[in-house]
C-alpha cells in the first residue's frame, strides 16, 4: 500500500512538482506573508517589530484613524458601481448591436472594442492620458482648440470619470466578446420562432437572447466584479491616484502606502484586507454557481 | 420600414460610441508618424524623427538609456516567463488531464481560485519573498514571480488540449514498455503543438504586457520597454509623437510571435466558449 | 651544492622581504549620491582623501595603503535610500554612505557617532565649519555625520523681465535686494505685473515634489515645523491657512499653474525667459543650468537675480526674517563597516578645504568652511554667493518631518487644483499629524 503511494507520487513528482513549488512559493506564501507583514511597522529601513493590530486599528477608525481611509472607500464603491454596469451592460449592448449589423460592420466595431485588452497596459494608460491631457497638446482638446472651444482639464475637474471609461471599456472588451459567441450559440429556430410569432428585433433581444445568456452575464458581473476591485494599475497609469486622492481607490492605497510611502507594514495591512475580501466573494460565488458544475462542464468539452 | 430604422439606428449608436475610441487610434498612428500637428490630430507632413529613439538614446530625468538594451531585457523577461509557463503548465496538465490521484479536483479548483487574487494584490509580500531568495532587481527572478501568475490559468489551457487527444494513443504506447514521462515526452508534446504554441503565446504575451512587476521590482536603471514608457510619461515635458512612436514598436513584436504562430492557435478551447 | 643552498636561502630571503614589502591595502566601499552628474566632486573626493591618507602614510613608513571604491549613483534620494537598505540587510552596506536621513539613519543603528570624532580633530580640522550647518548633523544631542555639500534654496528671478516692465536696475535693487530684506507679497506682485503684461508664460513656478525649498515657502509664511526645544513637530493652523490661502489666490490669478509643471518645464522656462519667478531651485542651480539647458555666463551675470525667500507681510510683523534652507547630505560611516575609524579618517581627508574647494567650484554651491573660501577668490559667483552659506538653515531632523512634509505638498497640490478649500487642507492636515504624529505640538 505504502509502496504503492510512493510509485504514485515518484510518478507525480515530475509532473506537479515545479506547478505546484511556483504557486506554493508565489500565491500562497504571500498570501500569508502579506497578513503577517499586516502586523508588523515594516518601514523603508527594512527593520521591523510586531505591532499588533495597530495597523487595522488605523484602517477602522479605532483610536485615531487615517484620514484618507473613508474618501479611499468611497472612491473604491463609486468606481466599482461606475465600472461594473459599464462593462455589462455595455458589453451586453454591443455584443447584441454588434450581431445585429452587417456581418463585416460588426466584425469592424468588435475589432474597435476589443483593441483595448489586445494593447499592453502602459499603452493604454498613455493613450488615455495624451487624449485628456489639459493642454492643447492632448488630443481631445487639440481638436477643441482647432473648433474654437476652450480647454479642458478633464484630469484634474473629472478624473473618476475618466478612470470609469478607461476601465469599464477595458472590461468591455472581454465582455463583449463572450456575449457575442454565447449568442451566436443560441439556437437559431429560438430566435426565428419568436420573429414567426410578430416579435420586433428589440424584443427579441429582450424577451429571448437575454434571457439565455443569464450564465455568461452572471459570470462576467463575478469576474468583473473581482477584476474591479483589484484594479489599479491603470489608475495609477492615468491620474496616479490624483489629483489629491480623487481616484485612489483601495487597491491603489495598499500599493502607494506600501511603495511610495515605504510604509510596507500599513500598506500590507490595507492589501490583506482585500484579500480577505477576495477569498470572500470567491466562496459565494462559487455558492452561488456551484462549483461542481463548473467542473461537469470541463469534462463535457472534451 | 421599421426594420429599415431599427438597423440605421444600431449603426448609429456604434458609430457614436466607437467614434472617440477610432479617434484615439487613429491619432495615435498619425501621431507616430507626424512632424507638426495640426489640430492636434493632423499632421502637416510625415516622417520618422519620432523614430530617433532606435539610433539614439533615450534620455528622462538625468538617466538614459538605448531602446535596444529596454527591448533585450523585455524580450530576456517576455521569454524567460513563456518558458517557464509552457513547461510547467505542459507538465501539469499532462497530470491533470491523464492520472488519476486523490486532490486533483482540488488541485483544478484551487487554480481558478487563485487566478481570482491577482498577483498585484501580493506584490509587497512577493517583493520581500524575492528580497530574501536574492531574487529580487533581478530579470529572471521578476520573470519567475510573474510566471506563476500565469500558471493557474495556463494548466486549464493545456488540460484541455491534452483532453483533446483520445485514450488509446496512450494505451498503446504504454503497452510498448514506455515510462510515463517518455510518453509525454514522446507522443503527447508532438500531439498538442498547438497547445504549446498557445500556452507559450499566453506567458509570453502577459509578461510582455506586464507593467506593475517590472516597475516595482526591478532597479530603476534595468527598464523594460514599459517601464521605459511610464518613465517618459511621468519626468519629462512630454514629446507625444515620440512616445507613440516608442509604443508602435512596443507593441509590434507580440503582433509577430502571433503572425507566425497564428496557424497553430486556430484550435485554442476559448473560455467561454458554447453553451457556458 | 653549498651554492645551491646559498641561492635557496637568498631567493626565500628575498621573497620574505618582497612579500613584507607589499603594504597590506584596507579597501573601504563609499556609495555617494549625486543626485544625477553633477555630485561627481563628492565621490572624487573620497579618491583625493586616500590619495593624501597614503601620501602620509607613506612619508611614515607604515606598511597599509587605504583603498576607496566608490559607486557613484545618479539615482534620486528615493531609491538610493532603499539601495542603501536593501544592501545593509542583505549585510552588504558600503563603509562610506551620504545619505541625508539623519534621524531614521541612527534611530536604526545603521550609522556610527562622530561625535568623539569631530571632537578630537576639532582644532584641527572641524572649527572653520560654519557653526549653522551642524545643527543639520546632529540628532539627540550627537553629530552624525560631516557636512558637505551645501546649497541654500532661495527665489531665482529674471531682471530683464523686470527691465521690460519698465524697472531701473536701481529699482530693482531696491523691490528684491539679495539680502532678502523684502517681503513675498512684492515678488508676487511683481510677477503678477509681468503675467498680464504677457511677457512670461509662467509668474512663479514652486516644486513639483516636497522638498526643502517647499519647506522654505513654509517658513516665509512663519509656519515654523518643528520645535527644537523639544524635538517635536509643531503644527500651526493660522499660518499654515494663510500658506494654503496664498497659493489658491495665486492660481486664480494664473500667477502659478494649477498643476506644477515637470521639472524640465520649470527649469527650461526660466532659462528661457519664459518664467519669472522659480523657486525649485537653489544657489548652485546655475551649473546644471549652464550645463543642460545652455545658460550663458552674461545670462548668469546680468538677467538673473537671487535672494533668500523673504517673508510675507503678516509673518514679517511678527518678526520672521529672510529665510534660506537646505536638506544637505552628510557624510556617514555604516555600522557594518570593519574599520569606522579609518573612514572617518577619510571623510576629514574628503572634506579639507581643498576638497571643499574643488566641489564649490564645479557646482558653483557655496563652500562650507571658511578657509576654502580663500582657494576660491577666482569665481566671481561663488564670491558673491558665499555668505548664503553661513546663514543657511538645516531643516528638521525628526524621523517623521518628510512625511509631514509629504502630506503637506499633497494637500497644497490639491488646493491648486481646485479640489480641496485651504481649510480642507488644513482640517486633513490636522487630521493627519493628530493620527501619525502622537507627540506633535498644534498651535491654533
């Protein structure tokens, strides 16, 4: 029996071995490692003692707290509800425009709304900040210049607003595209019964494509929903957070407290909590979806 | 009729949406490629002066350096992060998909589970974790903390193309007296050519994107083309002809791996594929 | 065979008295900062300070030699500082290290005292320091490290854009005399006049970051920081107010940007004539200016003046005078080095008036000792600028001043911006130093 589990693991070891080091060594040490750096007042000069729960005390408000907390959970819940119905309904939205059109129209338009994913990061970021940028170098306000408009300092008077498109039309891009192929699955006669039967295009879409695609927009709200929260690289890209903590959100305030404060103990602090939050969210959706289905499903697509 | 409005009304609503987007995309190309703008959006002529940066260096704030040496090291990190995810995943979802052992739906499930904590999330825990393996402002380590991000999602990928092949391929070379091992090595990896070219496609493409790793990680003199980006972006007055130069070739090499492996790629299992 | 036997004990004779002679080389490792090209002088210095540690030790038939390798960052102060730590965990910290965090540095056990040092080299070395810049060096009551490299912040201004509104050069003399005996308001107007007029694009340009000309301004508004008495951090709500005040009413007189402009833009502007009033810059500015944006020595000389930030009106009336800081680094001996006396023998070697002197004059920034001054006739801008030098004002040393500091630029950036009211800021402040600074000292 021994020898028998022995075989199996020295038949396993090749194969699972480095997967398994590589996330073991750098998912799941950190998630501890994060949490224990939490308790700590870690600082630039890389010394360190155990403080308890002074970190979280400053998060919570217990005794003093950080000023910059509740305009950061603010900012997080406001970009989060701009973002999340973006990305859905958006991509929801076009997707169903998109296969309304002329097949090579709507390729056209699915190729424009998937660019952003397809450009790195940076790039992206830059764009947004050269076509907003407030002087009339920036590309939207050049072509206020020319028309004869004043400038604007989108950055600076809306900048939530900004960050909203910038990455609600990145979630688009994903979104859309899984809608697009879950409705071109849908069964043709479905949709030709209900035109048979008098139904307009609209209410079609309404009445019989939306209906079916419940899975793919539950699965994308999820996806998103966690994608959002965790996001800020392109925030920090676009405004830095800025200007005076108008777009920093949760995730961005772990990082700045971490690394450009070099406060590494209160930023791990701010950054465990997300990640409880995470784990979460994690487990009801998986509830929520059932987790054994997800897996049935795996099986079948072979 | 009604049909006739319904459909001009969703080609308007495209259009109005996608205009500011096509906008940005054209402006940007014209804006690589122009002298002097006009409307902050035409240029007067063309030419490559925003191009300077591939036989000059790249200068911001007091330091400088050559695009070359920015693309070396992206490429050396890009490949390094490829490598590592292709065998790795290749490995394991041979495992995955072929060997029965007790904690492989645990295994699987714990995958989409940690796909859903981002790595950026971890990065003060990973950049203290890589200061103390002495991995730290070192491309190979930042490559290989960046890779595992991948992993998760890439042993789904190559499980699936390993689920792809039917049984008795296997059944009959192990009769042939092969190890486990040499019927990966030998009969399974020709077989899924594809789902190599994927998988590498995957890390590769994410580590060639990859921003916050680099810029937190690695020392500020060793750039990657990101990095170098976000450089000019933050220090200097900031010429956007040239940073949309920079950034066409910043996006070029990925647009090539993707050309030449592309007819591999025609057979991916796409998340979200039917009936999901 | 006796030859042979008389040519063996020669030949290892000899190579005893090879081998005895080779002098044993100690080698001391110094990271200095720039930051960026032009802090050369502060490395070479080092080099100078073996060279004459060996020519005295050669003269006395000692058999050691020093050796200093230096590495020579351009980094910013940032990163550096995190080199340095991540090097002394690692257990890999240099000897030699200027660094200008005093207060973290010995609070952390990174550095040694050279408060014995200093003293015993007194008479000899130390005592034509200008007696200003070792409060900047001191920390508990101890010297930390040597100063040497001093570049008080002040306000640059254009004459010719002056002469343009119509000002003599005797008027001019009279608004903004180099000693600073003027107030802050008067330069505003000035810039003001010279913004309507359209001849500058920008009045007054500040910092884009926190750093010592930020805390400079602070002072001219007489809201001191920090209480050396007791060591503590000191808030002051009027005066900070007025701070905060001053610069919402300077925006919307397009007197300054709402956003400070990248430092290329602040420095080529002014270079270029294109901006009044800098006050990013310092005394020893002019070298990076000659030497990355093309100003000229008649440029120098006639269209640009200098002085200490004067104070406003209001803090003028209660008696606070013209101003000029600096957050210099000092030279440090790490607690990991093997052999602290010998560095500290070689930082007195880096800092003789010689060594002094060859600094000043590649950067144009004052000298810090006296007698360098006399090495230095020669450059007429040193001459002039020296004396900025003995009145200059070390900023805090307390482990929490640059994160108030930081808090404090964060908060002006947003009141420019039209984000947040001065009141605001100054309620976030509040907020702030009540949470963090537990031992802080408000004054309403």
């Amino acid at each position: 029996m021994f020898r028998e589990k022995l075989g199996r693991l020295a038949l396993l070891a090749p194969f699972m071995g480095p997967g398994t080091l590589l996330i073991a060594f750098f998912y799941c040490v950190p998630v501890v490692l994060t949490l224990l750096i939490a308790f700590t007042d870690m600082g630039r000069t890389l010394q360190w003692h155990f403080i308890g729960w002074a970190n979280f005390a400053k998060l919570f408000g217990v005794g003093a707290r950080d000023p910059i907390v509740p305009r950061v959970i603010t900012n997080t819940l406001v970009y989060v509800a701009g973002a999340l119905p973006l990305t859905v309904i958006g991509g929801l939205l076009l997707a169903i425009l998109s296969m309304r059109v002329h097949r090579g129209a709507g390729l056209f338009f699915r190729t424009v709304f998937f660019i952003p994913r397809a450009v790195p990061p940076v790039v992206w970021g830059f764009l947004w900040a050269w076509a907003f940028e407030g002087t009339p170098y920036g590309l939207f306000n050049g072509i206020r210049t020319a028309m004869g408009l004043p400038v604007v300092h989108w950055l600076i008077r809306y900048p939530m607003l900004i960050v909203i498109l910038a990455n609600g039309f990145l979630g688009i891009s994903l979104a859309m595209l899984v809608f697009s192929s879950a409705i071109a699955s849908i069964p043709r006669d479905l949709t030709r019964a209900a035109e048979v039967d008098g139904a307009s295009e609209w209410q079609v879409a309404r009445y019989v494509i939306v209906p079916m695609l419940k899975w793919p927009i539950l699965t994308m709200t999820a996806w998103h929903l966690m994608s959002f929260l965790n996001s800020y690289v392109y925030i920090m890209l676009i405004t830095g957070g800025g200007p005076y903590y108008a777009t920093e959100v949760w995730a961005l305030y772990g990082y700045h407290s971490a690394f450009s404060y070099y406060r590494y103990g209160y930023g791990a602090s701010v950054m465990s909590l997300l990640v409880i939050v995470n784990l979460v969210l994690l487990l009801v959706v998986v509830r929520a979806f059932g987790m054994r289905r997800m897996l049935i499903r795996g099986k079948i697509e072979v | 009729m009604k049909e006739r409005w319904d459909r001009v009304l969703c080609y308007a609503l495209l259009a109005i949406i996608a205009a500011p987007f096509l906008t940005m995309y054209v402006g940007f190309f014209l804006r690589a490629f122009g002298e002097r703008m006009y409307l902050g959006i035409l240029p007067k002529e063309f030419g490559f002066s925003n191009f300077r940066f591939l036989w000059e260096p790249i200068a911001w704030g007091l330091e400088q350096t050559t695009v070359w040496a920015a693309l070396g090291n992206t490429l050396a990190f890009a490949i390094t992060s490829g490598l590592v995810v292709t065998c790795i995943c290749m490995l394991a979802g041979y495992a995955l998909s072929r060997i029965e052992f007790r904690g492989k739906n645990f295994f699987l499930v714990l995958q989409l589970f940690l796909h859903a904590v981002p790595g950026q999330v971890l990065l003060i825990a990973v950049f203290f974790l890589l200061f103390y393996v002495k991995l730290l402002h070192k491309v190979p380590g930042v490559a290989l903390a960046r890779a595992s991000l991948e992993i998760p999602l890439g042993i789904w990928m190559a499980k699936g193309f390993f689920d792809g092949i039917p049984w008795d391929v296997e059944r009959s070379a192990m009769v042939d007296g092969c190890t486990r091992f040499q019927v990966w090595y030998r009969i399974f990896l020709p077989l899924v050519k594809p789902g190599i070219a994927a998988v590498f496609i995957w890390g590769f493409l994410f580590a060639w994107h990859d921003f916050i790793y680099a810029y937190t990680l690695l020392p500020g003199r060793v750039k990657l083309l990101s990095t170098l980006i976000q450089s000019l972006v933050a220090t200097e007055v900031i010429d956007y002809g040239y940073l949309a130069a920079l950034s066409l070739l910043y996006m070029l090499p990925p647009l090539l791996l993707f050309v030449f492996l592309q007819r591999a790629l025609l057979r991916v299992p796409v998340f979200g594929g039917k009936g999901v | 065979m006796r030859g042979v036997l008389i040519g063996i004990i020669v030949a290892v004779l000899g190579l005893g008295l090879l081998v005895q002679a080779q002098p044993e080389v100690i080698t001391l490792r110094a990271y200095v900062i720039g930051p960026g090209p032009m802090g050369i002088k502060k490395a070479t210095n080092l080099e100078l300070a073996a060279e004459r540690l060996n020519q005295i030790l050669a003269a006395s038939g000692a058999n050691v030699r020093v050796e200093v390798q230096v590495e020579f960052s351009e980094l910013k102060w940032g990163p550096f500082a995190e080199k340095f730590y991540l090097d002394f965990a690692a257990g890999n910290a240099p000897d030699i290290v200027t660094m200008r965090e005093t207060a973290e540095l010995a609070e952390g056990g990174f550095i040694v005292p050279m408060d014995e040092h200093v003293r015993t080299f007194w008479d000899m070395h130390y005592f034509d320091f200008y007696p200003n810049l070792w409060e900047g060096a001191t920390w508990q009551g101890q010297i930390w490290g040597i100063p040497h490299d001093i570049s008080p912040t002040g306000i640059w201004y254009r004459k010719d854009v002056l002469r343009a509104l119509g000002y003599t050069d005797a008027e001019i003399n009279e608004l903004l005399p180099p000693d600073g005996n003027t107030t802050l308001e008067v330069v505003a107007r000035l810039a003001q006049e010279a913004v309507d007029a359209g001849l500058v694009t920008y009045g007054i340009l500040h910092r884009p970051s926190k750093g010592p000309g930020f805390y400079n301004v602070l002072l001219a508004f007489g809201a001191e920081c920090y209480n050396p008495e007791t060591g503590n951090l000191i808030l002051d709500r009027e005066a900070l107010l007025a701070f905060y005040r001053w610069h919402q009413e300077m925006v919307d007189l397009n007197v300054i940007p709402p956003s400070p402009p990248p430092w290329a833009t602040i420095h080529g502007t002014f270079v270029a004539g294109d901006t009044f009033s800098t006050w990013a810059s310092h005394v020893g500015t002019p070298s990076e200016w000659q030497a990355k944006y093309g100003l000229t020595d008649e440029a120098l000389a006639n269209d640009l003046g200098f002085l200490p930030f004067p104070p406003t009106e209001a803090a003028r009336a209660e008696g606070v005078g013209p101003v000029s800081v600096h957050d210099f680094p000092l030279y440090f001996v790490t607690t990991q080095s093997e052999h602290p006396e010998l560095a500290k023998m070689v930082i007195m070697f880096a800092t003789t008036p010689e060594a002094c002197a060859i600094h000043s004059r590649f950067t144009l920034r004052p000298p810090y000792r006296k007698s360098a001054l006399d090495l230095l006739t020669d450059v007429d801008y040193i001459m002039r600028t020296a004396a900025s030098a003995q009145t200059v004002r070390p900023v805090p040393i307390h482990p929490q001043f640059w994160s108030y500091m930081d808090r404090a630029f964060e908060a002006l950036k947003g009141v420019e911006a039209g984000i947040i009211t001065p009141e605001q800021a100054v309620d976030d402040l509040v907020a702030w130093f009540q949470a963090e600074v537990p031992d802080g000292e408000i004054i309403p």
